[in-house]
C-alpha cells in the first residue's frame, strides 16, 4: 500500500518536472495552451472541427489528439483544416501525461503557432493528476450525460477554468437538466467560465471564438510588455506595516 503511494508520488512529481518545463517553453513562445478533457463522446474532437473551420484564418492552431487506439481523431482534425496535428497513441494508458507531450512538441515549429490545444483521452478521473505544463484545462461535458457528472468527478472540475456544455440541441431528449449541471459544476468550482453550445448545430459557438481569441490576445501581449523590472527594490527601506 505505502510502497504504491511512493511510486505513484514519483511518477507524478517527474510528471511535474516536465510540465513545468513544457510551460516554461510555451510561455517564452506566447502560445496559449488548452488542455481539453471530458469524458469519451463529450464533443472535444467536434469543438474542435469546428474551431479549425472557424478560426484557422485567425489563430495559428497546434493540436495534439489523444487516444487510446486508433488517429481517427487526429485525421478528423487534419481533415478540418488543421495544418499542425500530431496524434498520441496511448496504447492503453487512459490519460496523457508530460512526457507524451514533450515527444509530441518536439516536431512543432513553435514560432509558428499561437494556440495549442492538446485533446486528451477519454476520462474525467486521472486526466485530472497529469499536469500537461497548460494554461488551462477545459472540461466538456453533454447534455446525453448524467448533469450530476460535476459531483462524481469533483476533481476535474476544480482543476479547469473552463466548463463547455455541448450537444445544447438535445436538451428536451433526455433529464439532463442544464441549470442543474451548472450549479454542480459551480458548486465544486465558482470561478469556472461556462459555455452552452452544439457543435451541431453552432449554437453558443461564437462566443467560444470570441474568448479564445481574446485569451491568444492576452498570452501574446505579454510579448510586447516591457521587461518586468524587479520591482522589490523600490520598497527597500520602506517601513511596510505588517
Ligand atoms: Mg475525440
Ligand atoms: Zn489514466
């Protein structure tokens, strides 16, 4: 039992080092980097169909596609228009981690790219251990699931800044309750932005785009800020009440 927990802590804290390493090499290049999970059938390889087709002009998009088994994804990406896709055969691990990622990095010319989203696998447990060196992790969920998929799978939840309900056009079909899977969802984690869309349909749709582009905005103004000056020896002296 102690003896799997130690192992369990090296492998995550190895996992660690790499992905801080990945953000650190994301960041000097201003790429904004996008780490989607959800369950298998969410909507993340549509979401991001129609991203490619709706923003291809506009972002310089870099997609990496999890799966256990086959690049069936990866090929539905490249066939929407995506120019940088590098598909990950898990082969049987059900989450990606640091390592596959930097194998996956180190064939993309990153002057060239503005955005990275990294499709994970299938799986709202460990997806949500793995750091992957992302500014954020997206979560998907849709409305053929159970709207109580925020209370089985807390730790998904807190860990992303993004929650995007999909398949928006078959509420009525089922007992999802949309107002439901958002308070769950909120309740775990207030400061989560939300988006209601189907990919199907477009629904909600451009205001996805909308703030995608404003966060690329955000990660490459950054470049253009002046070097940040160690401020702390302005205070040096000062008598800075406790
Ligand atoms: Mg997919
Ligand atoms: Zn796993």
């Amino acid at each position: 039992m102690s003896e799997k927990i130690t192992i369990e802590t090296k492998v995550l804290s190895e996992n660690d080092r790499l992905a801080a390493e990945i953000r650190r090499t994301l960041g000097d290049k201003h790429i904004l980097s996008l780490n989607l999970v959800s369950s298998p059938g969410s909507g993340k390889t549509s979401l991001l169909e129609r991203t490619l087709g709706a923003l291809g002009s506009t972002l310089r998009m870099a997609l990496i596609a999890g799966d256990v088994q086959t690049e069936n994804d990866a090929n539905r990406l490249t066939k929407a228009g995506g120019n940088v896709v590098r598909p990950i055969v898990t082969g049987g691990a059900c989450h990606l981690d640091a390592s596959m990622v930097t194998r996956a990095l180190a064939g993309i010319d990153l002057d060239r790219i503005d955005v990275l989203f990294i499709e994970n696998v299938g799986n709202l447990v460990c997806p949500s251990s793995y750091d992957l060196g992302e500014d954020m992790k997206i979560v998907l969920i849709s409305t053929t699931e159970g709207d109580d998929k925020p209370l089985k799978y807390p730790a998904m939840f807190r860990r992303s800044s993004v929650l995007v309900i999909n398949k928006i056009d078959l509420i009525g079909l089922s007992d999802f309750d949309i107002r439901r899977a958002e308070s769950n969802a909120l309740a775990i984690n207030g400061g989560l932005k939300v988006f209601e869309i189907s990919c199907r349909r477009g629904d909600g749709l451009a205001a996805w785009y909308e703030w995608l582009i404003q966060q690329a905005a955000i990660k490459e103004a950054a470049r253009h800020k002046p070097e940040n000056r160690n401020e702390c020896a302005d205070f040096q002296g000062q008598n800075i009440p406790a």
